[in-house]
C-alpha cells in the first residue's frame, strides 16, 4: 500500500484513527504470552503481561514512526507489517522476537485482519490458484524473483550460488555453528551447500556417465557438481541473468561439453528426452510450479525419465500438513521475493506425484530438513551486511534504474532484511517446513544385496 493517494486524502486520518483503535483492541486481548511495548505518538503502550517463570517468553518493544503503520496491518494484515517495516512506519531492534511474538500469539490475534483483508486474501488465493503459474506467468515470475541483480545475490549466497538451503555437517557447527561463542568460519557456506549437493546427488542415485536432469538451474551449482562426477546435465531455467552467469561459470571449469543450459519453461522440454534421463533433479524449483500444474510437473518427470533405474529428487519449501491449504494467498514471500508461489504440503506432493505417475514410482524416502534453514537465512544475512556497499549498490542502481532515488533504495534493502528474518523465524519454528522426496522407479534397489 502506497501512501500517496490516501495521505492526500481528508478521509485517510480517519481511518487511520479507526484501524488504531481496532489494532489496539485486538493486541489488547490477543497478547497472552510475552509483551509488547509500543511507543507512538500518544505515548507508549502495553500489551500482555511478562511472565518470568515461562523461559520462553519475550518483551518487545516498537517505535511507531509514522502511524500510517496501524491502517497498514488493520488493511492487509501481516503483508502490512511486513510493508510497514519495509516502508519504515516503525523501528525495532528486534524484529526477529516480534515475528516470535506473533508465532506464540496467533490464534488469538485473527482479529487483526480486517473484512476488508480476509476479501483481498481469498480473491488473491484465488488468483494464485488459477493464474499463478501460467507458461506466460511462469515467465514473468522468474524474471522478478531471479533477474533483479547477479552482483545482489552474489553478495550474500557466497562462491556456491545456491538459492536454497544449505545441509550444515558437523565440521561446519551444525545448524546452531553460527551462534557459537566463536561464531561462522568465513567458509561454512560453501561448505554446506556443497555437502548438500553431494547428498541430493546421492539421493539421485547417480552415477558417472548418466544423463541427469534437472528443473531451475539456479546460477549451475548441481549441474556443475554432477558434471564433475562425469555426467551429462541438461538443465532447465526462465531466468536469463541466472543463464548467463551459470554458462560463464561453467565455461571457465571446462565443462561446457557435459552441460546444456536450456531458457525454457520445463513444460516444453524436447521430443528426444523421451525415457532419455537416469536422473532427475529440482532444488526448492517446485514451489514455482503452482497447484494447478503439479500433476503435469510429474508426468513429465515420468516421460523424461527411463523406465527401470531412474530415481527423482525433489526438494521444495512446504506447508505443515496440519495447516496447508490449496488456497494460498498472497503474503510477504509471494508478493515481493517468490511471486506467486505455492508451497505444497509433504503428504500431498505424495499423492499428487502417485495419482500423475500411476504407479510408475515408488516413494523411496520424506524428509524434513527445515532445521538447517535457519542457519543458512542468517549466514545470508550477515553477507548481506557485511557487503552492502556503494559498489554493490550501483550495480543494483543499474539493473534496477527504478531504486535510484535514496528512499527508494532503503526501502529495498529492508525488503531483503525483512526477509532473512521473517524465514528464519518461519522454519525455526516448524511453522513452514523444507521437505525432501526421493521418488524411484519400482523395483530399483539403492544397491545390489544379494
């Protein structure tokens, strides 16, 4: 919600004093473990009561900045706070304890979603279900979420160029390394995702010389890596900035004869791919994928891939199955990280994949690896703090001529800070999970027995 019409407006006072006095209702009678402190123009505010017999519990405090804040969270409810803190209507030092707050709160705090927000939830639940993923969606999709800035995701991915969460083993701290007295090594990044890598492939059951397959190729991590084992990748992304980086990448490590890059959307794939592949593989790709679509996703999985040693993984972000929902609305990640996109839930994709393939795939393993995210959000983070620089930010300028103004460009970076927070809460909280399925074709042993 921009505030240029509805400043101007005689009426916008009004309804800034009506969502005040709404939100202060509901936190009023909504905050029942921890606190939180408000400060604004009226004064300071507090709701809840500490307990210090509960180890968990928080105080939290806010400084109301401007109090278009209220109308943003009584209109759109958390996508409001997450635009209010982008848009700086107020100040924290800690917003991680308040996304914590809100998580041991929530049930008793759906009064703060306004009629007027629950409407615009289901209609852009409705929108994401029916549209989202279109071939001509798809496209656009990519390009907003991938082609923003190669030097930005440089800056805090690290030398692996991975999107998606690390797998942290021990020699890294595991997956609280970060938070030890001696804090990260400035290589535990690489370390982990590349560990990740090596056990997605092993999950794949691949082997040198097979042909490997793969949806959302990133910026080439797994078809490097697979490359490097002796096989063959073709790889499939929409992302134009993410092609040319990976081919250049790829073009230095002299593997440009193991690895074909395709620009093309994974439902266009060529007629020779038919029963061609021995592998398949697509990293934290399928929540691009939309609802509508996901049978399609599999039957396609099943065509490319032979009929009696193929294996696929795929790794994806995903909804609890106690909460998720085919209706998805449109919140922070959707609308400004991963436009339109829909987690599944782990025993879902099952049944989907299993009603798709008809029998041709056996389910080989589920695994939830949500705890290793957190880490691999806040070592994201601290990159991105770290390397956030006048350099940096001309080639973001210049991707992007839309942030040249100041404003502009502060609003953006809090955008990505936002986000490192509001994940890492997320999946340390098993409020979102991150699943791991590993699909087989029937009567394929991981390795002979007998």
């Amino acid at each position: 919600m921009h505030a240029s019409k509805e400043r101007t407006s005689s009426l916008w006072p009004s309804v800034i004093s009506y969502a005040k006095s709404c939100v202060q209702t509901v936190l009023r009678e909504g905050i029942r473990r921890g606190q939180l402190v408000i400060d604004d123009c009226d004064g300071t505010h507090t709701y809840g009561e500490y307990d210090s017999s509960d180890k968990k519990a928080r105080i939290v405090s806010i400084r109301v900045v401007n109090e278009d804040f209220y109308a943003r969270v009584y209109l759109r409810h958390d996508l409001g706070f997450s635009e209010a803190y982008m848009y700086g209507d107020f100040e924290t030092s800690d917003l991680k304890s308040i996304l914590d707050l809100w998580l041991d709160n929530r049930d008793h705090l759906a009064g703060l979603q306004s009629y007027f927000a629950r409407v615009m939830t289901t209609m852009s639940g409705l929108a994401l279900r029916l549209f989202g993923q279109t071939l001509s969606n798809a496209k656009l999709n990519a390009i907003a979420g991938y082609d923003c800035c190669n030097e930005l995701f440089e800056a805090f991915l690290g030398e692996s160029m991975m999107y998606s969460s690390a797998l942290w083993p021990d020699s890294t701290g595991g997956v609280r390394g970060d938070l030890e007295i001696d804090g990260p090594a400035e290589a535990d990044l690489d370390t982990a995702q590349i560990n990740k890598l090596h056990y997605l492939l092993r999950k794949a059951r691949v082997r040198p010389g097979d042909r490997v397959l793969e949806f959302g190729t990133g910026w080439g991590s797994l078809a490097i890596e697979a490359a490097k084992m002796g096989c063959v990748v073709d790889t499939f992304t929409l992302s134009i900035e993410q092609k040319h980086f990976a081919e250049a990448k790829i073009a230095r490590l002299g593997l440009s004869e193991r690895i074909r890059i395709h620009l093309c959307d994974y439902r266009n794939l060529p007629a020779d791919f038919e029963k061609a592949f021995d592998a398949f593989v697509s990293i934290e790709m399928v929540e691009h994928v939309g609802y509508r679509f996901l049978p399609q996703y599999f039957k396609i999985i099943d065509w490319a891939l032979k009929s009696d040693r193929a294996a696929a993984v795929v790794t994806a972000t995903t909804q609890p199955d106690s909460r998720f929902d085919t209706l998805q609305a449109s919140d922070f990640a959707r609308e400004y990280i991963w436009p339109n996109a829909f987690c599944p839930s782990p025993i879902s994709l099952v049944g989907i994949a299993k009603d798709a393939t008809k029998g041709h795939f056996n389910l080989d393993s589920v695994e939830d690896q949500a705890h290793h995210y957190p880490r691999t959000l806040r070592e994201w983070g601290y990159r991105f703090q770290r390397n956030w620089n006048e350099d940096l930010i001309k080639h973001i300028v210049k991707a992007q001529p839309q942030l040249a103004s100041p404003e502009d460009l502060a609003i953006y970076k809090r955008r990505w800070e936002y986000m490192f927070v509001y994940a890492e809460v997320g999946f340390a909280r098993a409020y979102t999970s991150m699943t791991y399925w590993t699909f087989v074709r029937p009567e394929n042993v991981v390795e002979r027995c007998d």
